[in-house]
C-alpha cells in the first residue's frame, strides 16, 4: 500500500487539483480490486492540510482535510496543488510550514514529490528542484523565472520526472501527470484503462499548443520596451537585432544582454514567438491557407516557417488549423507541410 498525502493549502488553492487526483486514484484502487489484482486498496488517500477545515473559492466551496501535517509521520507521496495566481505571494507565505514537512518527508523518509500547475511554486521553495527540469502554467512562467532562476524551467512539457520529483504543466495537465504516476506504479495497464475511464487523452507529453505569448514588459528598461513594441507593431516586416540596436542607440552585444535580462528572451527568440503567435491567431480565425498566414507573419520560407511555428507551438501549423479552426478548411500542398 502507497500512502499519498494530497495536500490542501490554505487561501486560493485550485480545487480541481485536490478532487481531480482524487478521484483519480479512488478509481485505480477499485479497477485493481475489481480485476482481481488485489484485494485491498493500493493507495492510502490523505487530505492533508495545516488546518482541518477550509473555505475556498470566497466561502462558495468547503473542504475537510482528515489529517494535518502534524498527524503525518510518514508518507510515500506528496501532492501539491497548484494556488490561484492573483494571490500568489500572499498565498505563498500562508502555506510556508508546508515547506519544512515536504523536506522531512522527502530527506528523511524519500517520499516523493509532485506538483500541479502552479504548485511549482510551493515545491521550488524547497529548494529540491534547484538544478532540476520543472513545469508549471505556461501564464506563469515569467515569474516563476524571476523568483526561482536556480531551477530548470522548462515551457514545452507537460510532465516531468527526476529523482522522485515530479512536476506537471497548465490547468488540467494535472490529470497527464495522474497517468504517469498511476503507469509508474500499477503499470501500463491500469493507466490506459483510467484514460479510458475519465476520457484523458494519455500520452499527451507537449503543451506548447496551449501557451500564448504576451511578451514580458514587467521590467523597467524604457528601450528595450520600445523595441519590443516596435517587433510586435511590425510582424511582416524584416527585423535584424542590428538593426534595433542601431534605432535605439545600444550597441549590438549590448542590446542583447539587455534584452535577454528584460524579457529572458534573445532578441531574435521574441521577433520569433511574436510572429507565431499572429500566426496562431490567423490560423484559429481567418479561412488564409498555411501559405498565406506564412506570408502575413514574414517567412517566406515553408521549411523555416514550419519549423519554427513547430518549436514554438509543438504541432505543425496545418494540424494546429485543423485542430483550432472551427472551419476546417482544406489546405494547399498539405504534404509539404
């Protein structure tokens, strides 16, 4: 038996995350009984919380933790939801004596750990992801740059593992991050059937597709503000980092440097995702064929423009307009694509 302590944090707490798994592993105990490959349960669910009752969501929502850390000697796995962003630093500091208790059960006892969403956050105060690959909502990704620079964020996956230490993308990446523990621990098996059973799309592994980049302007480098305007003001135009550097009187190395701390993009990453991301939106909106969106955004290079659109958004743009255009319009040359 797998003892899992999901924990409930105090303040803003995402609740999907706390029912979701849940449910989630409620359901692997009962196919496991039920086929015959055990008898009793395999997981040994806890709500663990600093305090036993708790009101979300503005009081529209309680939720009864049947243990607290204090009750919680030892446990096989951590879970940690993920906490609402509007409130994030407040939230943080409330839910601080979360922190040495994960470290004991980590250190002391190798429990392991995962997080959901923005739990990121949470977990990246421990320090354990210091060095390590970690995902989080791609909304918060700027930020948890700035206040976590010793960790290995990573934009594009949707789960990932090292050590025991487990971390999930976005929102409902949570459920992906669900099967890959429930594979890791009852096999390939059981996971499918939970797929099957809650409708998780299993193996989904980038989520890339889902990001929309705005651009980091929380900085105070007037310059560098501009020019960031100035590529999201001028898509189809030919842009060189020279070229900026040259318009707003920086020299090129410099002007890099400055970018790069600014945005935690390189000059040329942003003009990049700026023109892919106006693609994303033409091709989830307008009947303009790949070709014509690829103009639009200044490529004129199909192999270029695929590639990149690929990097950036994780599928191809054809599949991306198939998938978000309500229209599903037919394309030319769809296999040069």
């Amino acid at each position: 038996m797998k003892h899992v302590s999901i924990l409930v944090p105090k303040g803003n707490a995402i609740l999907s995350n706390v029912v979701g798994p849940f449910k989630v592993l409620m359901a692997v105990n009962q196919f496991l009984k039920q086929s015959g490959a055990r008898d009793d349960n395999f997981f040994d669910i806890h709500l663990v919380g600093l305090e036993h009752d708790y009101s979300l969501y503005e009081g529209l929502f309680s939720i009864h933790c049947d243990s607290t850390i204090a009750d919680i000697e030892k446990t096989d796995l951590v879970l940690i939801p993920a906490l609402r962003p509007d409130k994030l630093d407040e939230d943080l500091d409330q839910n601080k004596d979360f922190i040495p208790w994960i470290l004991h059960q980590r250190n002391i006892h190798n429990a392991e750990v995962a997080s959901m969403c923005m739990g990121a956050f949470v977990l990246a105060q421990t320090g354990l992801i210091d060095g390590k690959q970690c995902a989080t909502h791609w909304a918060g990704m700027e930020l948890f740059r700035k206040m976590f620079p010793k960790v290995n964020l990573v934009s594009n996956k949707i789960v990932t593992e090292e050590d025991g230490i487990y971390t999930s993308g976005g929102a409902f990446s949570f459920l992906n991050l669900m099967l890959h523990l429930v594979e890791k621990y009852c096999g390939r098996g059981t996971a499918i059937y939970i797929s099957k059973f809650f409708e998780i799309d299993i193996d989904r592994v980038d989520q890339n597709q889902f990001a929309i980049f705005q651009g980091q302007k929380d900085h105070d480098d007037v310059a560098i503000k501009e020019a960031q305007k100035f590529i999201e003001s001028n898509v189809r135009d030919k842009i060189s980092v020279e070229g900026l550097a040259r318009k707003y009187a920086i020299s090129s190395r410099n002007f890099v440097r400055r970018f790069k701390k600014a945005t935690q993009n390189t000059p040329l990453e942003y003009i990049q995702r700026v023109r892919i991301e106006a693609a994303k939106r033409s091709l989830e909106s307008t009947e303009q064929n790949v070709n014509e969106v690829m103009y639009q955004v200044g490529y004129a290079d199909q192999k270029a423009f695929r590639t990149v659109f690929k990097k950036y958004a994780g599928i191809s743009p054809v599949a991306y307009k198939s998938k978000y255009n309500r229209s599903r319009a037919s394309f030319e040359r769809p296999s040069a694509w």
